[in-house]
C-alpha cells in the first residue's frame, strides 16, 4: 500500500518563493529627473499648503505619495473619504460623568490620535469627488483649521487628497466651493517615459525644494509686490466664484486661495523652480485665467531697466525668451519717448543692434521703426543704423508679400 506524502510543507514553501518573487518585483530605486508635477506638490507640501490631485484612475496618484512620504521619511496615514461618516471627521460625541458642567467632548478617530501622537506624518485624504456633501463638509475644519473632533493636527502633519473627475469616478460628486477653494488643485498625469523607467524599476526622487536662506526676504518682496500689482489693476480679480457647479469645484481666485498663490509664490522664487512650476501652482490655486495674469505680471517685473539697459547698451543683458526680449526693447523706446534726448536716442540704437545680434532679427523690427519716429532734425542718424536696415526692409516686404497673397486667395 503506497505512503501518502504530507503535503503541508509544499504549500508553505511555495508560499515563501512566491513571496520572494513579489518582494524582488516591488524592490525599485529612484534617481534624480526633472518632474515639474512632481516639483509642484513638494513645493506645496513644503509650504504646508492642502493639494489635491486630480487625475484618472491608475495613473499612480496614490503610488505618488506614497514615494513621496518614503522620501521625506514622513508616516502615511492614508483614510477614503467616501467610505467614513461625518463624524470620523467631526469627532465621535462622547458623554462623560457631568455633561452639563463639562459639556460633551468629541472624540477623534484612531487615525488622527496616531497622527498627533508621531507629530508628524502626511495625511492623504483618497477618493475626495466620491465623497458625499455631508462628508465633505465635515472635512472643511480638517482641511482649513486642521482639527479633527477636540484634537488639533500638529505643525509637522501635512494634507495631500486625491480626486477622480466626476466623469470617472465612481458615484462621484462635485466638491464643493468652499473645499475646493482649500486646495491647491493640481493636474495629475502620466508621463510615458516616467511609466516606462518606473516598470524597469526605477522612479523619479522626490525631494523638498532647496530654499535659498539669503533669498528669503526677497522672495517674500518678490511674491507681494506680484500679486499685490496685479490685484490693484484688477480689482475684480480679488474674489470671482465661477458660476457653473463644476468650475466651482476647482480652482478659482478669492482672498484665501490669493494667500495661497502669494506663498506659493514666495517659495517658488526661494527654491529657484522654473516658470513651469510656478505655472502649475498658481493655475491650480486660482485659476487658468487669474493664473496666467499673474504669470504675466511676474514676467514684467522681471524685465530689465530700461534706464540700466540705456546706460550701458554694450554689457546689457536682455532676456532669452522672444516675448520678454520684445517687451524690453519696447520699454526702452518708450523711455526715451518719455525723456528724449540725442545720447539717449543713440544709445537706444546701440542696444538694437545688440539685440540683432544676440537674437532673432524680426524683434527688433517693431522698435526700430518707432525709435525713427522719434528722430528730432538737428539729431544726426547713427552709422550703425545701416546695420538695422536690412531686417526692417526685408520684414517689410514680407509683409506685403503676405498681404499681396492673402488678398490673391481672398479674391477667388
């Protein structure tokens, strides 16, 4: 009669590779990439700021921050809004011995008792738009004031939620205007390369911005001076609640989400972060429209001197990017409309042809033939002016060229 072989050590050993198998496919390094995205929401963390990322499902949102709480060593207490009743955040009521003279103490879930007790850690609030309004509400103490029943989230707690569109989400709702204008809102996305490295193992690092400690003054200037010009000649900007339920549930401009883009900002020019970045954190804290007026307004008050520019035209720096360099040179034209005079005429010329050299031709066009204008008749035209009227000939009969074959079309 054959023996029968115990089979309770197979199952276990097998057990034991397949959990070898899994642990060798979940080990991944990270490396240093550019990620605007991914810059953003450390910026905003760093600042203390709520964010939300708004995205698709499976596009890594919750892989995301958890990578980020691993790399700023930062306890992750992950909770999903939609399946927690107002009263987990509200706090529990809880009757004690003299409810009249010591009234009724609301007692806060485990989850914020851990956080405060570590005093420190990243809240990640998941499925916010599954959320119902009741829930949501509740949430807004948490969000704002970061208090949950009688406990109050400690300084190092910082909150991160993510969001599916109500078009993908799963009985989703819209968040409500007063939530929504808690967060920074960022737009969540794939990158395919990032997707690819990612799977060979390999993610990008995150890592809380670099502040310059000798910019800090300048940056908290810089920010203020940003936001404050633009909301003077806007005032119509200072507070503008979108009229749609859906638009109400992003970003949009008030007094509270202006203070958040002003920090924003602040940190932004602190840590050095590009234009992208930036551009990325105001859009999502006021929105598209208010967002790229300010990024405007930055991009003005970046712009060189023109009477630094006049002074020296031969060591002047103008600006790479073709807008911001077409800009300068109109303000240094204007300068000398404002304050006309022969050496400041020709010093306007001297700096037009740097500009021809330093860059594209067809910007110095539009500055050149209103600098002529302004031409007095005892003022003799500078030699170099030659050199400058080539491009403004050549650009000219482009023009009628353009002209000439747009009239041709249009009359047939």
């Amino acid at each position: 009669m054959p023996v029968s072989t115990p089979m309770s050590a197979h199952p276990t050993s097998q057990l034991d590779v397949a959990t070898d198998l899994l642990t060798l496919l979940r080990r991944t390094t990270t490396e240093p990439r550019p990620d605007p995205q991914l810059e953003a929401l450390t910026l905003a963390v760093a600042a203390d700021l709520p964010v939300l990322l708004w995205g698709e499902p499976g596009i890594g949102k919750t892989a995301s921050l958890t990578q980020l709480a691993a790399a700023l060593d930062l306890p992750l207490t992950t909770v999903i809004a939609s399946v927690h009743e107002p009263s987990d955040f509200s706090g529990l009521p809880v009757v004690g011995d003299d409810p009249a003279g010591q009234g009724v103490p609301m007692a806060p879930p485990d989850w914020a008792v851990r956080l405060v007790k570590a005093g420190r850690g990243l809240l990640f609030l998941d499925e916010l738009s599954t959320a119902p309004p009741a829930v949501q509400a509740a949430l807004l103490r948490v969000v704002l004031e970061r208090r949950i029943g009688a406990l109050r989230l400690p300084p190092g707690v910082r909150i991160v939620a993510a969001a599916n569109p109500r078009s993908s989400a799963a009985d989703g709702w819209e968040l409500s205007a007063p939530l929504a204008n808690r967060f920074v809102h960022l737009q969540w996305a794939h990158d395919h390369e990032v997707v690819v490295r990612g799977l060979g193992g390999t993610w990008p690092r995150a890592t809380l911005p670099r502040l310059d400690p000798e910019k800090l003054p300048e940056a908290v200037e810089f920010a203020r001076r940003a936001v404050g010009g633009l909301l003077s000649g806007r005032p119509g900007l200072v507070h503008r609640l979108p009229s749609g339920e859906t638009r109400r549930g992003g970003a949009w401009p008030s007094p509270r989400s202006w203070e958040m883009t002003q920090c924003l900002v602040a940190f932004a020019v602190a840590a050095g972060s590009s234009r992208e970045v930036l551009s990325l954190l105001v859009r999502g804290t006021v929105g598209d429209g208010p967002g790229l007026e300010l990024l405007a307004c930055v991009d003005r008050m970046d712009l060189p001197d023109p009477e630094v520019l006049l002074a020296d035209p031969a060591a002047a720096e103008l600006p790479e990017r073709g807008d911001l360099r077409q800009a300068a040179l109109d303000g240094v034209v204007e300068a000398v409309r404002a304050r006309p005079d022969k050496a400041r005429w020709d010093a306007a010329w001297a700096l037009l042809i740097r500009a021809l050299e330093t860059g594209a031709p067809d910007l110095v066009v539009v500055p050149a033939s209103t600098l002529a204008s302004l031409r007095e008749e005892d003022w003799d035209v500078p030699a170099s002016i030659e050199r400058l009227a080539g491009v403004v000939s050549l650009s000219r009969r482009a023009d009628r060229a353009a002209a000439t074959a747009k009239a041709g079309v249009g009359g047939r």
